[in-house]
C-alpha cells in the first residue's frame, strides 16, 4: 500500500438514527465507507464503544489501532458522553480543543468533537451538533473562508461563517413540521403521502408555494398561507398529488425569506443530501439568490481538519514532482 492510502482516521458521524463511518488517509481521501442503523436509538444499553468497535473491527485488524474523530448527538445528553457547547466565535482550534477523548480498547483514541451554540439578539439560545463539522470541511474544500451556509434538514441551519470560525447561526424547524403537518393535520387529508424529492422540487406547485411564501408579509400571514393548501385542492386549483410538494415550497420559502438577495460573488454555500439540496438550489433560483453547493462528504473533511488542529493526525502537503 503507498503511502497515499495508508489509514490515519476513522471519521463518524453518529446521529440519532444512522451511523456513518469513513476510513481516512493523511490527504483526506476516503479509503472506505460503511453505514449502519445504529443510531443513537439503535444503541442498547449505552454499548457506543462496543457498537463503534464492531463497525471497525476489520479496520484495525488490518491497519492497527487508529484514532477516531466523532461528532453529531453522540455527543448530546442522550448520547455516548455528553460534551459541552462551545460558543460562537467557534473555528477549528476551539473545536479541537474542546473535544472529548475516551480510551476505548483498539483505538489509539476515540474523540468527540463539541456541538456549537450561539444566543440572539433577543436572548434566545441555539445549538448545533455535527454541523460544525460539515462547515469546517467545506471551508476545506472550497475557496471562500466567509459567507452564509445553509444546511437543510429536519432542523435547517443558517451559518454565518467569518474569518473561518462560525460567529453565529439560526435554526429552522422546516422539516420536522413539514412532515408533522404533512402527517398529522387537516393538510394531509387531501395530499398523496408519497413526496418525490427527484421531480417535486422543479414543479410549478412547488414554486406556487415559494412565490406564495414571499408574500406572506404580515404577522400571521403564513398561518392563513398554510390554510390554502386545503382550500387550493378542496377548489380544485391543484390535484392532490400537488398538495405536498406546494406545502414544501411554503415551507421552504418562508425559511429562505430572511435571505437577501446576493450577488454572484456571495453566494449562499448548501451542505447535505443531494435530493434536499436540489430543492433549496430550485428554491433559491426562483427567489434569485446565488448559491453554490458545497462537495459531498462535507463531515470527513471537517473531522480531518480537527484532528490535525488537535495533533492527533499529522497535516501533508502535497508535493507535485515535475
């Protein structure tokens, strides 16, 4: 094996349903991959090591005891060990130095890196976990040190990022009450339960919902807004297999509100899954606002760049011979 692919991390994203795990080499490239459904919901009895261990067990085998960069919910209240917020101003040597380490047999060491928060204007805290780790790797990745990230998900995170430390951020409860209304309220009646996030993101009743989301401009204009996606199918002015995708134009539009329109030379940088992404790139164009997606893998650039701010990896150069 060259040096090139020889193994120096083990990178794991642990959330709350899945675990992913990379197997990394000294440039960042990913040698190997896995995932499993061993979430924090899939661990019995608070058996993280023994889970983490088994997922890796052919790796050190082969490669010998490795460190281990972790971050996500493992690291909540709920999770393995909980680790303390770090505050805003948060860049790569605060993270580094923040994070927990746990001997666990096998493993040179097993670290888990600090979740984020930050308090508003009005006194109001947030929190992030794992994020904070895609935005490093992506600050990896690509040119820009600055700027706005966004992050879709069941709770969608906006990033500001300056000088390459994240200064501060909002959340977004856009899916968890997406599906929650989808699911569980009057709205879903009348909608078709399946939403294709390939084709819905391009359809004219999912820019319906964005168009319509931007002119709720009143206080309480987006309560009457949601109203209209009964009454829109009730009348007829869409078939029922439109109803959930113009729900998520709502949705999304009214997250993407508070996003001023930029120039080209700022644009807004997505992180996360393809089909999400797809969306809120449609979502942005139509509001036209410039954005840029981030590279996949996002989570093991950014464990990479914290072990080696940590010292527990050494960074490389590449070196081109002519």
């Amino acid at each position: 094996m060259s040096a090139e692919n020889v193994p120096v991390l083990i990178s794991a994203d642990w959330g709350t349903t899945a675990l992913r795990l990379y197997l990394l080499a000294a440039d960042g490239s990913i040698l190997d991959r896995r995932s499993s459904q061993q979430g924090l919901m899939g661990v019995a009895n608070d058996q993280f090591a023994s889970v983490l261990h088994d997922q890796c067990a052919d790796w050190l085998r082969e490669f010998g005891a490795l460190p281990a960069m972790l971050s996500g919910m493992v690291g909540s209240r709920q999770g393995w060990v909980e680790v303390p917020y770090v505050s805003c101003p948060a860049g790569l040597s605060e993270l580094a130095n923040s994070a927990v380490s746990i001997d666990v047999p096998g493993f040179r060491s097993v670290n888990i890196v600090a979740g984020v928060e930050t308090t508003d204007a009005m006194g109001i805290p947030d929190v992030m976990r794992g994020e904070e780790c895609q935005i490093m790797g992506a600050l990896a990745r690509l040119t820009p040190t600055e700027g706005t990230f966004i992050l879709p998900g069941t709770h969608s995170k906006w990033v500001t990022v300056k000088a390459g430390q994240i200064t501060s951020f909002q959340t977004f409860m856009t899916g968890e009450i997406f599906a929650a209304l989808k699911d569980h309220t009057i709205l879903g009646r009348m909608m078709e339960q399946t939403v294709s996030p390939e084709g819905d993101e391009m359809s004219a009743a999912f820019a319906r919902g964005i168009d319509m989301a931007a002119q709720a401009d009143t206080p309480g204009a987006w309560l009457h807004r949601l109203f209209s996606v009964r009454t829109l199918g009730l009348m007829g002015k869409f078939a029922d297999k439109d109803a959930a995708a113009y729900l998520s134009g709502l949705m999304v539009g009214w997250e993407m509100a508070g996003l001023a329109t930029n120039g080209p030379d700022h644009p807004a940088i997505l992180i996360g899954g393809r089909a999400l992404i797809k969306r809120y790139l449609w979502a942005a164009q139509l509001r036209g606002i410039a954005t840029i997606e981030a590279p996949e893998d996002c989570v093991c650039a950014g464990h990479m760049q914290i072990a080696q701010a940590a010292g527990l990896v050494q960074s490389q150069n590449r070196e081109t011979n002519d």
